[in-house]
C-alpha cells in the first residue's frame, strides 16, 4: 500500500482526505491519504522520517508551506514562489513543489474557458494565494496587474513576477475595465457577504475565480454573474492544485470528476456551503 499525506498545523478540518481517496478509488488504486500535525520544532525530523517510512508524497499547508522549503529540492516554480505545498519522494531525494499557481490556471482554463496566453489579468491579494496565482497566470502568458490593501506588498510582489504591475485597490476599476480574467486571492468573502472589487467595475467579457471557498457562492461571484461574467469557485482551484499533486506523484490524469464530487461532498457536510 503507498501512503500519502498532508503536514501542518491544524489539519483537522482538510478537504485533502476525501478528495485524494476518491482517487485512488476511482483509479484502483492501493494507497491511503493521511495527515500529520508536527510541532514545527520537529518538521524536519518528520519529512525525514516520512522519507524512512516510504511515505509516497505529502502536501504541506499552513504553517509550514515556507519553512519546508529548506528541506526539500525545489523546483521553479516553488522557488519563484517562495513557499512548497506538494513534496515528491519518488526521486533520489525529495523535491518541493507548489501546485497552487497550476491549480488556479487550470480552474480557470478548464472551468472558465478561460485563453491565459496574452490575457490581461488582474489579481487582488499579495498573500500566499497571491503570490501563487500570480506566478501561475504570467507562467501561462497573461499580463498580470496586482492590486492589494496593503500597495507595497502589490508592488513588491509586481518586482518578482515577469511583466506584472502592482497597484491600490482603488485602481480596480480601471484596470478591469479592459481585463479578461479576475483572480480574488485575499481572504474577503471567506463566511462573510463582502467582496474586495466593487460590483460596478465587473463585466461580461470577465472570468472571474474567487479563490475563497466558503461560502462557494461568494458576494464577489454573485456580483460577476450577475453582470454576465463567467465564474469559477475556489473549489476549483483546490481540486485542480490536489488533482496536479496527485498527477505529480503518480504518473497518472487524475480523476477529477470523482475528487471534485468528493470534495464537494464534504464541503457541504462541514460547511453547508
Ligand atoms: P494571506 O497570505 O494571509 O493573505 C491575505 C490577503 O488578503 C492579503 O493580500 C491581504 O491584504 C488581503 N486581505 C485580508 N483582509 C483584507 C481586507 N479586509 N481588505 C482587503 N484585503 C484584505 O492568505 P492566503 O493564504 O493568501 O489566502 C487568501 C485566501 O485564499 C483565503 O481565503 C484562503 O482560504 C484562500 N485560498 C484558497 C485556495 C484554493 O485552493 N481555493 C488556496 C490558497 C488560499 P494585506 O496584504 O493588505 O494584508
């Protein structure tokens, strides 16, 4: 049997589980999802010791997704990132990746229609998410304009991205007005019936992903659909980062439908979402 896992801290409430099961349900195959809560003192010796026990792959969340980095091989991804959520054990050593920056380009092109290459893109947030989906889009060709709260951490992270610019929130709705694709990458909305963009600067030449999962229907995607926008909820994005993990460690397409259906499942059991 192959194991796979998550590590943080807390994990209890992970949508990971359910999600990956279902693959290797669906596919047939021997291995079993479990997750890990070590003590950050004690990260090291953990990835070490997953190492020893053969453990397969783990995804690394909160609080840990920055610290792994300096004990695992990164790829570039991750590296531009600065922060590892997937860890490989398949090689002769064990390598880092972040799978969220091809988990919002793939919710976007496959659940959006979305074309990235030459897109002008916007994304609100400069956090983790931000950084990750702003990677991910000028990796797939957009023009990425970065608005954040806090303007400095936009133009810092602008400084890191090919061709991205930085900006204040209050530039929103001239920078969408010719935008095709809108990332909402801050913590607005997260069980509150708040949006970061004001619904007026909405339109329907937009895809609109909101990476916030609870509630799924967010202000901010009932505001875009009703200007005619196509939307793309933040489950999306976490099936399509599982999904390019579960594609990483394995060597197989993942089946998307089932872990879509598992993940959906379990968020409307925990959150009635
Ligand atoms: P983070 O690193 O803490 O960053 C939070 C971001 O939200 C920052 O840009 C922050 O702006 C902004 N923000 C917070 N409160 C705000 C407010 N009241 N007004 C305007 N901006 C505000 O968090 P994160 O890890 O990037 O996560 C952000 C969201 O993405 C969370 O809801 C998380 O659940 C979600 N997420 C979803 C997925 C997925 O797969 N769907 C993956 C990762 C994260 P400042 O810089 O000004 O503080």
């Amino acid at each position: 049997m192959q194991v796979f896992g998550l590590v943080g801290n807390p994990v209890g409430h992970s949508l990971s589980p359910p999600m990956h099961e279902a693959a290797y349900e669906a596919l047939d195959i021997d291995a079993r999802y479990v997750t890990f809560e070590p003590e950050r003192e004690a990260l090291a010796t953990a990835i070490d010791g997953a190492r020893a026990l053969g453990v397969r792959g783990l995804n690394v969340t909160i609080p840990y997704k920055e610290a792994v980095r300096d004990l695992v091989t990164v790829d570039d991804v991750a590296a531009r990132i600065g922060a590892v959520n997937t860890v490989d054990f398949g090689g002769d050593e064990p390598t880092g990746h972040n799978t969220d920056a091809a988990g919002a380009r793939r919710a976007l092109e496959a659940q959006g229609g979305a074309a990235l290459d030459g897109a002008d893109a916007v994304v609100v947030g400069a956090g983790g998410a931000g950084r990750a989906v702003a990677h991910g889009l000028a990796d797939a060709g957009a023009r990425v304009a970065i608005a954040n709260r806090t303007v400095e951490r936009a133009t810092a992270l602008a400084g890191d991205v090919a061709g991205a610019s930085g900006h204040e929130l209050d530039e929103l709705d001239a920078l969408l007005a010719d935008a095709d694709v809108l990332v909402n990458a801050t913590s607005v909305g997260m069980e509150a019936d708040e949006s970061p963009v004001p619904a007026d600067a909405l339109h329907a030449g937009l895809v609109v992903l909101d990476a916030v999962y609870v509630p799924l229907s967010t202000r901010l995607l009932s505001d875009a659909e009703a200007a005619g926008a196509t939307t793309v909820d933040g489950a999306w994005m976490l099936l399509y980062q599982g999904a390019e993990a579960f594609e990483l460690w394995t060597g197989r397409d993942a089946p998307v439908d089932a872990m879509n259906s598992a993940l959906r499942n379990r968020l409307e059991d925990r959150y009635r979402v």
